[in-house]
C-alpha cells in the first residue's frame, strides 16, 4: 500500500493491486474479469466463423474444475493465466491487436519464467511458421525479454532486490552436492545437505537444522552455482530431472510431499488418505497429462491460433525444468488451461484433433506409468 515492492513477488502485481486500494474484491474481479475476456474473444472468434457450437465449448473450457479451483485465488500463477488467456482471446478476435500484447507482457512479469508464455503470442499471425523455427525463434525471444523483464522490476517499478535467485542456486547446489558426492560444493557439506535436501522442493534448505535463512548466505552465490553446474553436470542434470519429476507428478508416490518433507505437511496415511488424494490429484490434474497432451499436438498441423496457445502454454511449463524450485500444480495452471483452450480451438476450427491416436496413447501410456509408480509406492 506505500509502494514499497520486492522482487520476492511479482513486483507489477503488487503495483495492480496498490492501484486498486488494496481492494480483495477488486483484485479478485480484475483476475476473473480478464479470465472471461479471454475466453469470451476464443469463443467469439469461433462465432464469426461461422461453429457457434463450439463457442460455447470454449466458454465451458473456462469453468473446468482447474479453472473453477485457481480463477477464485488470488495469486501469481492465477493473474498469469488471466492476462495471457485474455490476450490471446483479444488477439483471436481482433486479429492481432496492441492490447493483447500489454495484456501478454503484464503476464510475462508475473512469474520468473513467464516470458517464455509471451513469444508465441507474438508469432501466433504467421501461418507457415513451422514446429521447430517457431520454437527456435520463442526460445531466443525469451532470452532477450529476461534482461528487459529486470529492468522493468527494479527501474521502472523500482522493487528492492531480495536476492530471490538464490533460492534457486541454494536448491540447484545442494542437489548437484547430493547426486555428487563432492563435499566442496555447498558450505554446510555434504552430510547435511543430503539430510536437508529433497528433490521436492527447496524449502527444508533454509530450516533451522540447514543454511537457515537466505540472508545468512554470501550476497551471491552465482559464482558458486555455475562451477558446480560446470563441474559436475550429470548431477545436476539428476537433480533437475528428479525435481521436474516430482513437479509433474509423473512417477511419484501417494502424498509425495509427506514422503518427502512429512514434517512440513499434515499427512494422513489411513485408507481414506490415501483414497482422497488419489481422487484430489487425479490424472485429469496432473501436469504432465497436459504437458504430453501438448508436445503430441505439435506433431500435428494446428490452427495458427491453437498452436501458439499450445507453444505459450508448453514453453512456460518446461521453463520449470531450469528454474522450479516447488511442486505445486498452480504453477502449470497456465500449461493446463491453455491446451484445453487450444484443443478445443482446434476442434471448432477444423473439426478434428491432428494425430489423435498419437496423442490418446501418449495419454494411456502417461497414466499407465504414473498410477503404475503410485501403487508399486503405496
């Protein structure tokens, strides 16, 4: 409410919402009013072109159990998905127009990897643009809007630094220092990182019995971080592998963060536990379901517009790989509501899925694996 911003948060929320006078209602209706604005230009331009049917199919897209769980929540992850899905729906509709490329960069600043949503939208008018071009060309853009992304953060929107990049190289160290062996990677050795670390998350790393708290570290551990990554990049492949994993809850066990870190969560093994979360965070919710659903579109001729929600989507969530430092599934909340936006684009569009088989078995084989892994670890 004074101004003061860090760079813990996304510096442009906090600014959203000091404009709005701290107002919960008027934040909330801010994120839910573009929610709709987006869905409502994907359905209107399948209007125009003549599949009204499927219009209403986009607009139901927005009231799936995902988008009914996280649109009510104000967070980061939410207003991200609410910007892009409304700049994309204004882009749909309009054919390209200046305001759904505001609405894609206020995205792009409200996570770390959110620039890698924002290329797509950019390319989504050139229709010949192929699979691997159109990525190359995403992934170079990304590059570019990272340095401008800081700069809008700490000059424009003047946040204090907070060192918040050295939750991820704390993170990064103390795995590559577990899957090594090397005792010289991280100052509190070996030993205790391997009883502090998890692949689940970062968080036990600042804890009492750890490193405590980030302020106690060097200002910078960049240094650091790139010489054990040099040093030792097979382990920190491991680790950034074994993180990824446990993010899309691909192969994991039942309640995996209470196996995992059991005491920073309430765990209940019984029965009904177990039956609850089977049911809580079901396949349908998994992000790796949406991420193969995804890259198996791809293979496919999609609609321009479809394929650059699909591209946004996917780009955003295989940034996780690099940089996620927690599971939660909020954080491919974007990925999963655009393929169901694309995917039903594409249909209206088209009136068929390109390579269904191989995205159905793509599908089969994911849920095969993953309810595999989650029985064999009950």
């Amino acid at each position: 409410m004074n101004g003061a911003f860090t760079d813990w948060h996304p510096p442009l929320m906090a600014e959203i919402w000091s404009l709005l006078g701290g107002s919960v209602p008027a934040m909330l209706g801010l994120q839910v009013g573009l929610h709709w604005l987006g869905f409502w230009g994907l359905a209107e331009s399948l209007r125009r072109d003549g599949v009204g049917k499927w219009a209403w199919a986009m607009l139901a897209v927005g009231l799936t159990p995902i988008a009914i769980k996280y649109t009510g929540v104000i967070q980061k992850d939410t207003l991200l998905a609410s910007f892009f899905i409304s700049a994309f729906g204004l882009a749909a509709v309009t054919r390209g127009h200046w305001l759904a490329l505001v609405l894609g960069g206020a995205g792009s600043l409200c996570s770390a990897n959110g620039v890698f949503a924002l290329p797509p939208l950019v390319l989504m008018r050139l229709k010949e643009m192929k699979r691997l071009p159109a990525a190359g060309l995403c992934l170079v853009g990304a590059a570019l809007l990272i340095p401008i992304s800081g700069v809008v953060n700490h000059d424009v929107l003047q946040a204090e630094r907070t060192g918040v990049e050295r939750s991820l190289q704390l993170f990064d160290l103390a795995g590559i220092a577990h899957f090594s062996g090397d005792p010289g990677i991280l100052p509190l050795g070996t030993e205790r990182a391997q009883r502090c670390y998890t692949p689940l998350f970062w968080d036990p790393l600042v804890g009492p019995d750890c490193v405590g708290p980030l302020k106690g570290l060097p200002a910078s551990l960049t240094g650091a971080w790139v010489h054990a990554i040099a040093r030792h990049p097979i382990a920190y492949a491991t680790h950034r592998i074994a993180h990824f994993n446990k993010t899309i809850f691909f192969v994991v066990p039942p309640m995996q963060q209470c196996v995992d870190a059991p005491s920073y969560h309430q765990c209940d093994f019984s029965r009904r536990g177990l039956v609850v979360d089977f049911l809580t965070k079901n396949a349908l919710l998994w992000p790796v379901t949406w991420l193969a659903i995804g890259f198996m579109l791809l293979f496919g001729e999609l609609h321009p517009v479809s394929r650059a929600i699909t591209m946004s989507g996917l780009l955003y969530g295989s940034a996780y790989l690099l940089v996620g430092v927690a599971a939660d599934f909020r954080y491919f909340y974007w990925t999963e509501l655009a393929v169901q936006a694309a995917i039903v684009f594409q249909l209206g569009q088209t009136g068929r899925l390109p390579r269904w088989k191989l995205v159905a078995g793509s599908v089969a084989a994911v849920w095969l694996v993953g309810y595999s892994a989650r029985l064999a670890m009950l």
